[in-house]
C-alpha cells in the first residue's frame, strides 16, 4: 500500500492556497499560504524555450496575465513584467516553489502537456535531485507518465484523466494506467467504475479527485477517492472554505 500511503492525510490546495482576488493561483504567495495553514500543494510546470522551469496553468498568460503568450514562450527577462491576476505576484520559478516549501508539505506536481515533454519531464526530475521533500509527479499526457516511469521507476508518478473520453481513450491505448502509482480522476468521472476496477487488479494505487470546490464534491471525494485537490476562491459563493487540515 506504499502508494496509497503517500496520499493519507491533509488534502492538497490546488495552484496553492489561493482566492483569486489578493491571492493568485500558482504563485508564491499562494504556496506560503498553503504552507501555513498546513496544506499540501499542487501546481503546474511549463518548460520554456530558454531552458527555464516556470510554474503557471493555462496555455496562455490571457487570463493571469492579460497577455496572449504562450508560458513557453516567455522569456527570462521578462519574467518579472508579468503580474498575476492585478497583483504585485509575478509567475514563479520551480526552482523558487521548491526553495519555499523546503519539505514543510506535500507536493503534487503536474508536467504540463507539451510538444518538449521529454525535455520538461527530464529538467524536473533533474530539478528535484536534490529535493528533501516528499513529492509527486503527473500528468494528463500518458506519454509523459510512461517517460518519468521508465527513467525513474523509483518516484510516485500519475495518470491524469480529463472528462474528455479522447483524453481517456489515448491513456487507455498506451496502458499508462498500468504503470501510474496513482490515478487523479475528476471529480465529475470519479464514480466511473473504470478507477475502482484498477486499484482492484493493484490495490496500491491511489486515486486522488480533483478539482473539489462544493460540498457536494467534497462528501463524494471522502467517500471514494484516497484523497482530494480543492479550491477555494472569494469571488465565487459557491466554492467551499478551506477544509480542516487534519
């Protein structure tokens, strides 16, 4: 049960402990937010064209930044010009996110879909050699899996399913869910037998739910999943408050 044990405890704060209004997603003032309140943590990795890990989520800096750029194409002196979300929080780099955590939480930690999956899984691996912290590693594409799992048998790495069926079916043809430690199921596909049929046939991988963010999703990731990734966000009602740290 080694994998499922990695994922016992407090869940993990997606893009940080964030609410979109003073705090960011993704950013360092989110992922000290997390930490304080005990959190573990999950972001997003981007490789950019000068060789750079940078953590941010979406395929382009129009909704953070108010730029249409692709995060790989940013460059490094530039970094500092992009502010998220209105704030004074610029777009942090790996190698930053891992200096502040330092080992105080858990960290999930997912490779962004690519055409330089190789190269951006490679430099995070290379990037966490050091690390004395307890992390994770996934991925919606299931050729970056089988890549971090042929090279590093040795870490805990996930297949990231989408709620699009094409997303499942290209997973389902490489077979990357029998080699992920872990499975990371919507919430919306998490009572799809197709989870519970893979942990029975290897009762040590995980499933872990995301993105929590109702009560209702809340109740159904305790009941199923071996833990949840939510989100909180002050300009949304409907979104729940930051689940007890237990």
């Amino acid at each position: 049960m080694k994998n499922r044990d990695f994922f016992k405890g407090v869940p993990f704060a997606h893009r940080g402990l964030h609410d979109n209004k003073t705090v960011p997603e993704n950013s360092m003032a989110a992922f000290k937010n997390a930490i304080d309140h005990g959190y573990g943590i999950e972001f997003d990795v981007y490789l950019t064209d000068e060789g750079t890990l940078i953590v941010h989520h979406d395929p382009s800096l129009k909704r953070s930044c108010g730029v249409k750029l692709h995060p790989e194409k940013i460059k490094n002196a530039d970094l500092g010009n992009y502010r998220l979300f209105g704030t004074d929080e610029k777009i942090p780099l790996f190698k930053d996110v891992l200096a502040l955590v330092g080992g105080k939480v858990r960290l999930i930690i997912e490779i962004k879909v690519t055409k330089k999956y190789k190269q951006t899984c490679s430099a995070v691996i290379e990037a966490l050699k050091d690390y004395k912290g307890d992390y994770c590693l996934e991925s919606f594409d299931p050729r970056a899996v089988l890549y971090m799992q042929n090279l590093r048998p040795d870490l805990l790495v996930g297949q990231l399913y989408d709620p699009n069926p094409i997303q499942r079916i290209f997973c389902h043809r490489l077979k990357s869910h029998e080699k992920a430690a872990f499975l990371a199921a919507s919430i919306k596909t998490l009572k799809s037998s197709f989870y519970t049929k893979v942990q029975s046939a290897d009762p040590s991988t995980a499933i872990v739910t995301w993105t929590v963010r109702t009560e209702k999703q809340l109740a159904l990731a305790k009941k199923i999943a071996d833990n949840f990734i939510f989100e909180c966000n002050a300009k949304n009602d409907s979104y729940i408050p930051a689940p007890p740290a237990e």
